[in-house]
C-alpha cells in the first residue's frame, strides 16, 4: 500500500509529524539526566482512578479491556500497549496495540472537537503479540508484533484501509518505531536482551513496501560516535538481523522510541536507560541511566516514551512505582503521575492529542494483573508548550 493510498479521504491535519511531541523545540539535553523538581510541582493524592497527579490535572478512564468502550458498541481489547494519536478534522483518534498472543493487532477510538468519545474500532486483526509501534508523517500507524522474526504492519487509524505487513521492514522481535522526515527513514527497536537498534530506508518515502534495512555500528562504550551498515538478509532466517553485521552495537532490551528535531530517543528495559542519537553530530550517549543519579532513581522499569511540544520527554514504567516520569530539556528526571494498586501491571501506550492538552495512556493488566485487566486513561491539564 502506497502512502496515497492512506491518504486517500483522510481528513487528518498538517500537523500530523507533530504526535506525540515531533515539534520539540530547543531540546538540548546533556545527559545523564538527574532527580529534581519538575515543572508540575509535587504529586497529590491519587484520584478517584487511583491515579496520583499535580495540582491542575485531572484523569478519567477512557476504555477497560473486555468491555464496550462507552457511547460504541466496540469491546475494547485485552492488554492495551502502545499508541498514538492522529487528527481526525475537528476531532482526533488513539490508537493502541494488543499484546496478546496469537489475535493481538490493534484498535482505536475516535474523539471529536470536544473530547467526547464518538466511535471505537479493529484497524488490526490476526497479528500477534502487538506492542509498540509509532505513527508515520502520512498518518499511518506501524503496529510491530514482540515475537521471533516478527513484522511491522502498516495500519490506517481511521479503519478505512486494510492493514498492510511492511516484510522489508525486517523480521525480528519488534518493539517500537519512530519516523525521520528529514532523513526519510524509520528507526526500530528490537527487544531482545542482545538486541539491535536499526533503521529502515524506504526505497520512496512514503512507501514502505521496499527499502534497506540497516543496523547501527558503534563501540561498547555509553557513548561515541556511530555509522550504519546494512543488514543483509532482513528476513532473519536462518541468522538473526542481530547477528548478521560485525560490530553491531548490542541494547539490553529495547523499548520505546522517539524522533524530534535531529535526535532520537529510544529505552532499553535490561539496565534502566535512555538513549540519544544526535544525528546531525553521528553520536549516542545516555540521556538518562538510573545507576547514574544522585541519590534515589526516580525512574525505573523503563518502556514506552513519548514528547510534548516543550522538549520534554515522558516516559512510562515497566513496574517501578507504576509511574510516567517526565525528563525535561534541562536534564531534570521526576514523576509526573503514578498509578496506585496496580502494582501487577505495566504503564503503556503514551501519546499527546494534537493539541498537546491531554495524554493518553494504558495501566495493561490493571488492578487484576492479567491481560484481561487492562485500562485506557486520559489526563487533561495545562502541560506546557
């Protein structure tokens, strides 16, 4: 499926690059980042959701796994991972994977001008193990299947285009994406404990369906400088993409990934980090390592990570305190929300409307712990631009 072919009868806005934080302005960020005050102040006493915010915030629940998402006739899906956001006309959609093994794939529900929730539905079906995933500058989601030599499908978020496998993309165990429209490329993690971090080239931007898969190439060290080289049989079989390139630089366990103004960001679960790719400079170093702070590390369990406009970095936790913890362009790590009674499950899934005035999220086991459990939140409040 070509890019017009999402783009046909679409009624999504310019500002599409800008989900989930791609106008961040002015991020510097010379890591490693360390505890501090944030920009909210300090959190209050959980909510009626259970959920602990800064003054000015509010929450409401948006979808619960197994049950009919509130003015559809749509079931929500059981372990709601990762998401996006997309302009609909006056209105907006989030998107958010299924982790779940075989019949993941992905759903979405449609907003309007108001916030009100006014459908709810399958854009994915079939897939397995959906976790993360990032949307693309011509409105597409790339939902990306967590299993062995697994693939990335290319989705329509208004549920209108079949959902197409992008095989080029390479097989592997997929975590998340984030596209580069200035170098016309698509970053992926690969979460495994040997993982890579690799970037795939389209043959036409746009067009997902042919391209070169590459890997980055660096030393052992927290930090240098990088080079790229391609991988030869993206296909993954019989020799592993991690395996194929000499000097393939290893990432324990990658997560979340983020692209805005030159740099990307993308976390590795195994040791707690989050990395940085200046990619106008060709060098990496961590913007943020829990074995690193002063004192007591706020963030832990790293996973799912997204932007807002003001250059700061939001990143969800994999247990930890249940928190998403905001790190801000002056390298400052605090929490920004916690979740209580749920200490069985796992933060997933954040994405900003296009306005920048509300994030959304998932708790993806909720307060049973199992994949049938799991809840879709929404937080409103004055975040900063």
């Amino acid at each position: 499926m070509e890019r017009r072919t999402f783009l046909r009868g679409a009624v999504v806005g310019s500002s599409a690059a800008a989900f989930g934080g791609t106008l961040m302005r002015g991020a510097v960020y010379a890591a490693p980042a360390q505890p501090g005050t944030g920009p909210y102040g300090a959190l209050l006493a959980p909510d009626a959701n259970g959920i602990a915010l800064p003054g000015g915030f509010t929450s409401r629940v948006i979808a619960r796994s197994g049950q009919t998402v509130a003015g559809t006739s749509y079931t929500w899906h059981s372990a709601p991972d990762g998401g996006a956001c997309f302009a609909d006309g006056t209105g907006w959609i989030y998107v958010s994977n299924s982790e779940v093994n075989p019949n993941g794939g992905a759903s979405a529900v449609r907003f309007n001008s108001s916030g009100n929730v006014t459908g709810a539905y399958r854009i994915l079906s079939g897939t397995r193990q959906n976790c993360a995933g990032g949307s693309t500058p011509w409105n597409s989601w790339l939902s990306c299947e967590e299993v062995s030599l697994g693939y990335v499908y290319e989705t329509d978020p208004r549920g209108v285009e079949s959902a197409v496998r992008r095989a080029a993309m390479g097989r592997f165990k997929h975590e998340a994406a984030a596209a580069d429209p200035v170098r016309k490329v698509v970053y992926l993690t690969e979460d495994e404990t040997n993982g890579c971090f690799y970037r795939f080239i389209p043959a036409t931007w746009g067009d997902l369906s042919a391209g070169t898969l590459q890997v980055l190439v660096a030393g052992t060290a927290a930090s240098g400088s990088f080079t790229w080289a391609n991988v030869p049989d993206p296909d993954g079989s019989p020799t592993t993409t991690r395996s194929q390139v000499s000097g393939a630089k290893k990432f324990n366990g990658g997560e979340g990934c983020h692209y805005a103004d030159d740099t990307v960001w993308f976390t590795t679960k195994g040791d707690n980090r989050v990395w940085r790719l200046d990619l106008a400079a060709g060098t990496y170093a961590l913007a943020y390592d829990d074995s690193l702070v002063s004192g007591s590390a706020p963030l832990t369990g790293v996973d799912n990570i997204t932007g807002s406009s003001s250059g700061d970095l939001y990143v969800a936790e994999d247990g930890g305190n249940m928190e998403i913890c905001l790190i801000t362009p002056a390298d400052v790590v605090s929490p920004f929300l916690r979740v209580s009674g749920q200490s069985g499950s796992e933060i997933t899934g954040p994405a900003f409307s296009p306005d920048g005035t509300r994030l959304y999220f998932s708790s993806q086991r909720g307060t049973s712990g199992s994949s049938s459990g799991g809840i879709t939140y929404e937080v409103r409040g004055p975040f900063r631009s």
